[in-house]
C-alpha cells in the first residue's frame, strides 16, 4: 500500500486495504501461535486469533462485494486512507522477531487490537452495511475479539507469569 494524500482514493480501495489489514494481523497471530506452539493453550489462543482476523477479512468481502459500484466508486476521507497507509506500515514491521516472552506478545495484540484496524473495520462494516442487524453482529464481533485481549490475564496469568513464558527462539534474560 503506496503512501500519498488518499484525495483520488475510493471505498473501493478502502476495501481492499482492510482487508489486507485483517490478512496481516492474521499472519501475525499465525506467527505468534508457532513461537508459543511449545505452551499448547497459547497456540490454540494466538489460532483463534488468526481465525478470527480471516473472519473479519471474509465479512469485510462480503460486505464490499454486496456495495453497487456507484458506492465502491465514491472517494473517502483522506484521512482515513492515512489511518490505513500507518497501520500497513505498523503491520508490515517484523514485529513478532522482536518478542521474547509472551508479555512481548500480549503487547503487540493489544497494540494491534485496540489500534485504528478496528475502526476502519467498523466503519467499513458499520457505514457499509444497510441492515441495523448486520451492524450490530459485527459490532458484537469487534467486542468479543477485543475481549479475548482485554481478558488474557485472566485465562492465561498475570504479566509476570507471561514475562516468564519465552517464545521459541528467545534466550533467558
């Protein structure tokens, strides 16, 4: 996703870069889940992180693909190109080399999670999307995905438990 002012760009292009948004936070998670794959409960976790980014990039799809060309064709608010060109570069970063323990993974989920991916995708699916029903499935969606993070300290420990968990391939400080 090139950097410019997003003046010329549309709903259209909005589409396809939260989708490729959601397909690398899935990548990351997937990522994740093979540097935890040693703690079986957190490999399932980071892969039901995973599936729920793939979920998001398939309703993001079907959502786009329901809109009439007319729509996918208006432009947006450069702005909002901005947010997405920022997250793509925050994304694309070879983030998961640098965790060590999963704290370092807690982290950069939580950064992911509760960055400005989930705006767009919920202006996307939320603006996009004509049915209050729809709307409030996907909303419910975002919250539970959000929950999974907010909630990890109770499933898996306190942030001390997770500075002792290291990642596969990080050495004992």
């Amino acid at each position: 996703m090139k950097h410019d002012s997003g003046d010329q760009k549309t709903l259209a292009d909005l589409f396809r870069a939260a989708i490729a948004l959601e397909e690398q936070a899935g990548a990351i998670y997937d990522q994740l889940s093979h540097r935890f794959a040693h703690v079986p409960e957190i490999h399932a976790f980071w892969k039901g992180m995973q599936a729920d980014e793939i979920g998001h990039a398939e309703a993001l799809e079907t959502i786009r693909d329901s809109q009439t060309a007319a729509d996918l064709s208006r432009r947006i608010d450069p702005k909002m190109w901005s947010e997405a060109v920022e997250i793509n570069r925050f994304l694309s970063g070879d983030r998961v080399r640098m965790v060590e323990t999963l704290d370092d993974a807690y982290m950069l989920a939580h950064e992911i999670e509760f960055s400005e991916v989930n705006a767009i995708f919920k202006f996307l699916a939320v603006k996009s999307v004509s049915l209050e029903a729809r709307s409030d499935f996907v909303l419910s969606q975002i919250r539970q995905h959000q929950e999974k993070i907010t909630s990890f300290n109770h499933t898996f420990g306190d942030r001390a438990w997770r500075r002792s968990i290291l990642a596969s391939g990080a050495t004992a400080p």
